[in-house]
C-alpha cells in the first residue's frame, strides 16, 4: 500500500481537485499539460465526463490571477463551467466534510518518527473529498477517478505539512477508521502524469487507492 505505479486510466469520468484547474490555468502542471489538457478538451465535447467543486470559484481569488491561457479570469470561469458540471455540496456532504477534517490521520507506530503528530485534512480538501465521493455514491459513478496533484508542502494539516489526499492509505491504519474516512481511503486518486515512453493509451503515474477486504 502507498507506493505509485504506472497504471492505465480505465475511467472517463473525473473530479477534477482545484489544484489540476488552478496550475492547467497558470501554466504550472508539468508533465501533465498534455493529458489534462485532453481531459478538458474531450470534455467539451461530451467524450468524457468531468466534475468540480464550488469552491474553486471561492480559490480563484483575482489578486493572484495572471493572464496566459486565459486572458481574463472571466474568461477562465466562464471556460469550466461550460464543460464540468460544478457540485455545490449539500448540508449531508458538508456534515461529512466535517468528519473528514475532525479525523486523526496517521501513520502507524512503525512508518511515524516519535515526534510526529496527527494530520488533519484541510477544509478545501475535505469538501472536495467528500463531493466526489457525493458524485460516486449518489449520482451513481462507481468509476469514478479523483484527479489531483499531490499538495504536500502546505501548512496546513497540523504539523507543517498538507496532508498528503494521494497517500490517504498511509495515514488510516487505525482499526476504528469511520466509514467515511474509509471510503475516502478507497476513493480513485490519481495524479495526471504521463510517461516518458510512448503508449497507444492513456497512463497515469499515480497510485490507485483502495482499502478494505477483498479489495486490491
């Protein structure tokens, strides 16, 4: 568990965290500018399925827009809520984002250093969570793939460090893991990273994360 393999996207349907939209945006994402940039264009016209959280809109704060790919921050709006369809969670999902960040994550007693402290998730990274997981389980998306990139060097989380949404599984040993904490841990995540070598598909570099019994 935890550790990231090449492995095919057999999915086309995505939740897009904010971090993929806001450095697609900025021009910032890598190795992935191609394979997002398919994602968003097969979107447009309906070959693939993509949602987003509401509170992007709250992240797009126009101080730290700067034009490139898109000339005006409008433009950039404008642009994705024309191909995703935006969830604006609902009271259940809020409650549920609340006990995604109340948890403890942690490793267990053999991976942490003796100082190191639970981590708590992040608001933004909570509701996002808990939306995709609204989207998987209620509109009906078993398939569904959360695609982000992994935001460790935050402060946020409790001890300096963001917690790690990639390596959820790390940090969720406990045996009294809440059922919502393990169905964020067996969530789709993966990070949009193409390989070097050429493929006649789609691959990503990123782990695929599920826990449970029976579940590889």
């Amino acid at each position: 568990m935890g550790k990231t393999d090449l492995i095919q996207s057999d999915s086309d349907k995505h939740f897009l965290h904010t971090s993929v939209l806001l450095r697609h945006a900025s021009g910032d994402s890598g190795e992935a500018e191609r394979q997002i940039e398919t994602i968003l264009t097969k979107a447009v016209v309906a070959k693939r399925r993509v949602w987003i959280s509401s509170i992007l809109f709250a992240e797009l704060r126009p101080s730290m827009f700067v034009a490139g790919r898109f000339a005006t921050l409008f433009e950039l709006t404008r642009y994705l809520r024309s191909l995703a369809t935006v969830v604006t969670p609902d009271p259940n999902t809020m409650m549920r984002a609340a006990r995604l960040r109340d948890a403890k994550w942690q490793r267990p007693a053999g991976a942490r250093q003796a100082d190191e402290k639970p981590q708590s998730m992040s608001l933004s990274d909570a509701i996002q969570i808990a939306s995709a997981l609204w989207v998987k389980e209620v509109v009906g998306i078993p398939d569904l793939e959360f695609l982000m990139f992994d935001e460790r060097s935050s402060n946020e989380g409790g001890s300096g460090r963001r917690l790690s949404l990639l390596g959820l599984e790390d940090y969720a040993e406990n045996a009294d893991a809440s059922r919502d904490e393990m169905a964020a841990v067996r969530s789709t995540r993966v990070e949009p990273v193409l390989p070097q070598r050429s493929s006649p598909h789609f691959v990503w570099a990123g782990a695929r994360h599920r826990r449970g019994p029976g579940v590889p």
